[in-house]
C-alpha cells in the first residue's frame, strides 16, 4: 500500500501527557503543511490542547473518544496532570479499552486513514493496524538514546542478582558505548515490572508491539544521536526509522512558543520585561517540567541554593495535584520571595519556556532533562545544569553530560535534597563567563538549528 502523497488520510494519536502531546501536535503540524488529510483522536479534556494547531489548519478533523471508565481515576480524569503520581501504568492500560471504539470507527469511515502515527505508549494499536490491514509508525518522545535503553529493556528483561538492591548495575552491551545504570536509574515503568501481573504483561506486549510496528519516528536529529539511531535502525532490522526533530514551535512564529501550556501566575510579556532588565547569560532558568512536584524539603534546599548564590532567576514551580499530600509538596518557603525581589522571579503555574531559553538574558537551565526540555535547550544553545528524576531523564543526562558535555550534574533523583552550598556554587559558576559548556552549546546550538 502507498502512503505518499497529498491528501493520504491519516490517525494522529497522541498520550495524553503534555510532554507526548506536544511534540506530537508539532509534527502534526509539520504534516498538515504537506497537505496530509489528518484526524487526531483526542478524549474530551484533551480537546482544548488542539486549539492552537486546529486554527492553523480548520482542515484536520478531531475524533473525540469518551474516556473509558476506570476504578483507580476519579470522574473526568482523562489526563495526566491530573492523576495520582505513578497513575501511569493504570493511565495506558485503560486507553487500551479504546481499542473496540476505535475498530469501529475505521469500519464505519467512508474513507478511514490508511495509517496511524500514535505515541510509543499506545503500543496496542499495533494490533489494531494490523487487523486493519494499515501501517503504525511508532511517535517517540524520547530521544533515541533513551529509546534504545527503553527497547534493551522490555525485549531483554535483565533482573538484579539481589531482588533488594537498588543499586545493583544494569548494563546494555549491545547499546553504543555500552551504557551501565544503577538499578533504581531504570524506568519506573520497567522497574514496577511483574511478571504474570495483567497490567504490568500489558505493558511489555506494548512496547514489544513498539518494535514490531511498520516504521518508527522519533523527535531527535542526526547530529545529536547518529550512533543511537543507527542502532536503533540495526536492532529493528529495518530502514523505516525517521529522526525528525528538534519538534519545536517555528523560531519564525512568535505566537506559538507563548501557546503551549496552562495557567500562569505571572504573564508572557511581564516575564520577557523583567529578563530585558538584565544583562546577557546572567539568569538561570529552573523548570522541572510538566509532571514533577518537589518535595518541601528539596524547595528548601533549591531556594536556598538559588538564594545563596546571588544570581538572577526565574523559578517556575509546580503546584501540587490532588494526588499529592497536602502541604508536603511545592511549599515555597516563607519569606524567599521577598529576599530575592528584584534578584527572582518565581512561576507559579506554566512558564513560556521556549520564549524564555530563547531570551538573551538566560545563561543556563537547572533542568529535570526530560527530553523536550533538552532540545528546547540546545536549539536556544543555553547550557544546562541536569538534575534527573526519573523516567529517561537519568540517560538524558548521562547523554549531556558525558557525551554532549553541555551540562554539569548538579542532583540526581526524585527524592533527592540537595547540598545548598554546593548547588549555590554550581548556579554562580554557570552564569560566570568562562563556563566551558556555554561554549559547547553554542556551537551546538548552530547544528540544532
């Protein structure tokens, strides 16, 4: 079956985590601009996430799918910024149940896509494409380093000698410079493992239908991971993997970086004043992302790292979730904005990230290093100051730090509090003149772009 060429009909369908939508909606419109015929499945809350790219193109469809029932999420939870932490096994299980409404739907189409480009977290609808008789391209987030460590471990299934050690190493020989990671390092995902478990089989047939799916397409760029994609593209044993990124809004389009995200304590333009107030590579940008909520205990040690250190900043702090215990998560301790006016500026809510990495003013990024924010990074050629959590954030890391050498690590883990003093000299350095990675990424920065 040919899928080329204008007006082909095909399924867009993105996890619905802002961290997967995203870069996918991006590709999407990449995709639109080439005149594809587009439907995009979305659950209900989700639709609203479609408004900047539907009023691009008025010619994608949406197909809006109820989201199936599930007794571990409340009425109306259809997204994950909403759920419980760790909600996400039970999150991609229960998409699964889209799987009939959605047959359905292709069976009863005048003219239904002749292929589906869905996120590597809905493994499942491999099997819907090939019931059909069409293709799934794999969309990955995820760089194609971390994607390697992420195909090693649900087609090979290594276990620690001492089911007790969190430490225990984990090594991926068949992976370039063969990679070695502690234990508690690993996906959560994988490491919640069991085998035998409904949800947890469900998962491994999942990303195991990622591999046996007809082409893979992954927000990276040649450049940034030649050795990884070639490997990736050796391990499928095929030629159909397509790195396409960065996936970012147009450097060309001003709206687009500023319409991406939810509610904000402080605005676009207010946030872009203060930075004009500054002088060039002397603000440090700290974001954690979309997904994590620090602990009281690590707000302290970051404030008062931030504040010891005498460098500007923008700090955009996630609130808690309902899924979080009240009052032990995102308390900004008392009194620190008040010392540091004029010094920070704090971000409750969603931050205009990609508009502030590109400001002349932003010096480095203390980053969670998932992988959006990576390349948000790179493309605005600001060096960073990695702090992994979880998920492919540690290998992003190892990535930056020891292959790219554009970041210093300065914490590791979810749990993590760390040594103010130690963090304050880690901030001053990064904003200082003679910062070795500052270098690096700009001239990788020219690569990126």
């Amino acid at each position: 079956m040919e899928i080329t060429g204008a007006g082909v009909h095909i399924l867009v369908f993105p996890y619905p985590a802002q961290g997967h939508m995203l870069p996918l909606l991006d590709l999407t419109h990449q995709l639109a601009v080439r005149d594809l015929t587009i439907t995009i499945l979305v659950t209900p809350q989700n639709l609203s996430l479609l408004n900047p790219l539907l009023s691009r193109h008025p010619s994608i469809k949406t197909l809006v799918l109820p989201f199936p029932t599930h007794p571990s999420f409340p009425a109306g939870v259809e997204n994950v910024k909403d759920l419980p932490p760790n909600a996400f096994t039970a999150m991609m299980r229960t998409l699964g149940e889209l799987y009939e409404p959605l047959l359905h739907w292709f069976q009863n189409h005048p003219s239904p896509p002749v292929a589906i480009v869905s996120d590597m977290f809905l493994g499942w609808t491999h099997h819907l494409a090939c019931q059909l008789g069409i293709r799934r391209f794999v969309f990955s987030p995820s760089g194609a380093m971390g994607l390697s460590i992420i195909y090693s471990l649900w087609r090979d299934l290594p276990k620690r000698d001492d089911p007790n050690n969190e430490n225990a190493l984990i090594s991926f020989p068949r992976i370039p410079n063969s990679p070695i990671f502690p234990w508690w390092q690993l996906s959560t995902l994988y490491r919640s493992f069991v085998e035998g478990d409904p949800a947890s089989e469900f998962m491994k047939d999942g990303f195991r239908s990622d591999i046996a799916s007809w082409g893979l397409v992954i927000n990276t760029f040649t450049e940034l991971e030649r050795v990884y994609i070639d490997n990736i593209t050796e391990e499928l044993g095929h030629n159909r993997v397509w790195a396409v990124g960065p996936l970012l809004p147009s450097i060309d389009d001003p709206s687009g970086p500023t319409d991406r995200g939810g509610s904000s304590s402080v605005s676009s333009s207010d946030i872009l004043y203060w930075l004009d107030t500054c002088n060039d590579h002397t603000v440090v940008y700290v974001c954690f992302g979309s997904q994590a909520v620090l602990t009281n205990k690590q707000m302290e040690g970051l404030a008062s790292g931030l504040e010891k250190s005498g460098a500007k900043f923008i700090w955009c702090v996630k609130e808690p979730t309902k899924g979080h215990v009240e009052r032990e998560y995102g308390v900004i301790p008392s009194g620190f904005e008040d010392r540091v006016a004029g010094k920070g500026l704090v971000i409750k809510g969603w931050a205009p990230q990609v508009l502030i990495l590109r400001h002349r003013a932003v010096g480095a990024f203390l980053t969670h290093c998932g992988w959006n924010s990576i390349l948000e990074g790179l493309v605005a050629g600001v060096p960073m100051l990695a702090w992994p959590m979880g998920a492919d954030q540690f290998t992003n890391a190892s990535l930056l730090v020891d292959e790219l050498k554009v970041a210093i690590r300065v914490c590791e883990g979810a749990k993590k509090v760390p040594n103010s003093d130690e963090l304050a000299g880690m901030v001053t350095h990064s904003v200082g003149e003679n910062w070795v990675e500052r270098e690096r990424a700009r001239a990788l920065r020219k690569v990126t772009r």
